[in-house]
C-alpha cells in the first residue's frame, strides 16, 4: 500500500474496524475511508454497490458484521448468521467489480471447531463440529471466508481471510446485548463495586480458556499482513495472551476495585472448553504484539469510565 493508495475498511464503526481506521491514519495513510460519515449499510447491496463505484478503493479491510458473546448468539443466531452473510456478499462481489487490489476480510475464532487440536492451527478449519452456542455466526463467517477463496480460484482476485482472536480495548461494545466477556465482565464488576453488592454471578465454569489480543495490536498485525502475506490460505492473527475466565474475572475485579466475591453458575454455558490460536505463521513474518495485557484491561476500564457508559450500567 501507497500512502496515498485509497484504502476502505468496510465495519469502521465496530471495534475492530475503528482500530484499523486509527492505525491506519497513525501510521501516515492519507486517502483513509470508514468510519463517521463514511458508513455505508453492508446488507444493502445497492448501498455497497454505489460506495465503490464512487470512491474506487484499491485496497479493502472487511471488519464489518454484528457479533457477540453468548448471550447474543443464543438469542440472535438469525440476525447475526443474516448480516454477516449479506455483508460478506456485497463487499466481496463489489470489491471483484471494481478490481480492488487486495481484500483482507476478518473472520473469527469461532470458525475452528469445537474440539480441535490446540492451539488452533488454520489447517483445522472445517475438520469437525463447531461450538454449538455460536454455530450460526461460525457458519457465516466461514462462508465470507470460502467466498473469498472461489474469487480468487474463479478469477484470480487477491482476497484473503484472517482470523482474529478475542479483541478488546477502547471503544469495545459494553452493552449487556452484544458486549463479549471482557466488557461484559468490566461493567458488571463497574456495576457491583458501585452498588456495593457482597458477589457478583459469573457464567459458567469459569474453567474455560480463551486468548485475547489488544484491539490496536489486533489492527497493526491486519496491516502488516495486508504488506507482507502473500499465500492464499487463511492466516491466525494472534500472539496475545490466554488464560482461563476466572483468571480473567479476577484480573478485572483488582482493575475494577471490586472487594466481593466471584460466584460461578455452573448451569450456564461455557461455549468452547479452549480457544487459543497458533499465529506462528505471523510471528514468523516478523509481527509482533506490543500492549502487555493488563495495561490493555486498564486502558480498556478507563475507557469505559470516560464514555459515561458507567453511569447507565446494569
């Protein structure tokens, strides 16, 4: 990439997208498109259709669909499986049509299957069974990244998928709708220490691992492998730090300043047993991530503090 190449990150209005919006612009690109303003409605073809032809992006970042933890994928299977696929079609066909130069499209780690050897090796994808809690999103997002290998069999477009691990950071979703277990553990231990409740109920074992990534690391390895990956298998991008959620909750409770006690509902579902990612293939490259985890829970918890989501939690 040019810096002055027209790059769009289709989703620059989620976590993510809003991450490699601002990396992208730190690190001195000046025809950067997404975002406020620039938000374009990725289930509406005619939308994405139109936004291309105007602005003839030469390269694409799709961090664009709906996702959340469980509680979301147990209540919204349709809606989230309904707009990731729409979206995936519109900004993968569009980008083919205007002969978009590279394509990174951002899958998720939900995509492995449910038991698959550890940590999660690309080669694993579609060898088994996936998370029952999460299948119809792991479905969607599979299908954008089998898309975007049929236009690069049938017609030769250089389109790729990564594979994220669970990001976090500022401007993370602390909504108890849609939040992942970072911000949703965040503001409910907010919500305990201002209440001052004696315990706060966690869902599940809390046995369950999980490897999280800083959502600015997150976006700087989705450029580097934009300048420096070139096959056209699927590329994990991780390196980040995994742990078990009880071992998270009781990292955030001290960030929080919450003195009560961590109750666990085992009846509750745990979701995948591991989910950690291989990214040798990446750190092979020469990427590296920079954040130590617990400053990133920090700056994450102060976030929240600054957006005034605190005054309305649950």
């Amino acid at each position: 990439m040019r810096k002055a190449s027209v790059i769009y990150v289709a989703g620059g209005e989620t976590l993510i997208g809003a991450a490699i919006l601002r990396v992208l612009r730190q690190q001195g690109y000046e025809n950067v498109l997404g975002g406020p303003g620039a938000q374009v409605d990725l289930t509406i073809a005619a939308e994405v259709e139109s936004f291309f032809a105007r602005h003839r992006p030469e390269y694409v970042f799709h961090a664009g669909g709906r996702s959340g933890g469980i509680a979301a994928n147990t209540n919204w299977p349709a809606e989230l499986a309904r707009d990731n696929l729409l979206g995936s079609v519109h900004v993968i066909h569009a980008a083919h049509a205007c002969r978009v130069r590279r394509l990174l499209y951002l899958a998720s780690s939900c995509s492995y299957p449910r038991l698959c050897p550890q940590p999660m090796r690309e080669e694993s994808l579609l060898a088994g069974p996936l998370e029952p809690t999460n299948e119809a999103y792991a479905v969607a997002k599979l299908a954008g990244l089998k898309l975007c290998q049929a236009y690069r069999q049938q017609y030769g477009d250089d389109f790729f998928a990564g594979i994220p691990a669970n990001a976090f950071g500022p401007g993370d979703d602390f909504s108890p709708e849609d939040s992942h277990v970072i911000a949703a553990l965040i503001r409910r231990l907010h919500a305990a220490k201002s209440a001052g409740a004696a315990s706060v109920c966690i869902w599940g074992t809390g046995r369950p691992r999980r490897e999280f990534i800083y959502v600015d690391d997150l976006a700087d390895a989705c450029c580097f492998v934009m300048e420096h990956y070139r096959d056209d298998a699927p590329i994990n991008l991780g390196g980040g730090t995994d742990l078990s959620i009880a071992a998270l909750a009781e990292k955030i409770r001290d960030i929080v300043g919450f003195s009560g006690k961590l109750e666990f509902d085992a009846s509750r579902p745990d979701g995948m047993p591991l989910k950690a990612l291989d990214s040798s293939k990446l750190l092979r490259l020469g990427w590296r991530p920079t954040l130590d985890f617990d400053q990133g829970l920090r700056r994450t918890y102060e976030d929240y503090l600054r957006s005034g989501k605190s005054r309305t939690a649950e």
